[in-house]
C-alpha cells in the first residue's frame, strides 16, 4: 500500500493549515492511499515527535506539504524527503506571503499555486500518486512525474518529454 506524509504547520494556531489537511486526507484515502498525517496525532514529548516524524518520512512514499506559512517542522521534514529522493508536492495559497528562495529552489519537488482547496482536491484527485519518481521536467520547474502505463508525465505541465518507458 502506497503511504504519502502530510507536512503542514502544527504549533502555532494561526497557521494551521486544518481545512488543507482534511482535504487532502479526503482525497488520498479515496485514492486507497494511506496517510500519515501527525496534525491529527495528540501530542507528545518533542523527542518521541522527532523520532516518529522522522521515521514515517523515511516510510513514505512520497510527502506533500502545505508551505503558505514558514514552519520550521515542515522544512526539516520537506529537506529530508528531498534527501531520501522521494517525490515532494508542495502546494502554497496564492495570497500567501512569497515562499523561501531555500524551497523554490530545492530538488525533488513540484509546486501548485491554489486559491481554494476545490483547485487542492482536483489537482491530486488528477495525479497517479501511486507511482510518482523524482524526474527533472524538460519543460518547467517540477522535478515530479508520474509513471503511466506506456510513459512518464510531468504532473506539473503534463510534458512527457521523458520518452516512452516501451
């Protein structure tokens, strides 16, 4: 069973991101996709959090994050799926301040801008979650794709200059 990790803030109460997570839990658990997703989780000592957060990272099977808002947690969690290859889906409010320089430019990841989580839930209810890599788009900045039957597709541009995987 294919296992995604939903990164958004936790801690401080006005960056929240709660109505962006149930909608993508909405989304993957209708996909058969399992989430991890710690917003959900009651809390617990920072290390047990540390250790936990860490190793369903390292579990997952690609993490999508919501990044309108700076948390400290979520980028040491998006830098360490980078760090392992897997593929990152960020996606960002476009009213939202601007995102870190340190984000857009990272490897490994796709953004999507988004005014309302209708445009959130049909972007992934879109994608092949299940079989995403990381792959460097020849046509835009998304180093996400999906892997289809008889090819490899941008799940930013839909580009599949990738050539055909028969």
């Amino acid at each position: 069973m294919v296992l995604a990790y939903l990164s958004a803030p936790i801690i401080h109460s006005t960056m929240r991101k709660d109505d962006f997570c149930s909608t993508v839990i909405n989304v993957l658990e209708n996909k058969g996709i399992r989430v991890f997703a710690p917003q959900l989780l009651k809390e617990s000592e920072p290390r047990i959090i540390f250790k936990r957060d860490v190793e369903n990272v390292r579990l997952c099977d690609f993490l999508i994050a919501e990044v309108s808002s700076p948390s400290l947690g979520v980028g040491m969690e998006i830098m360490l799926a980078i760090d392992l290859m897997k593929p990152v889906i960020l996606f960002h409010h476009s009213s939202s301040d601007p995102i870190s320089k340190m984000v857009v430019g990272a490897d490994g990841k796709v953004l999507f801008e988004y005014l309302s989580l209708k445009e959130v839930h049909d972007k992934l209810d879109s994608l092949n979650l299940e079989n995403l890599i990381v792959q460097r788009c020849g046509v835009c900045d998304s180093q996400v794709a999906e892997v289809l039957e008889d090819e490899i597709r941008c799940v930013a541009c839909g580009s599949s200059d990738y050539g055909n995987m028969v």
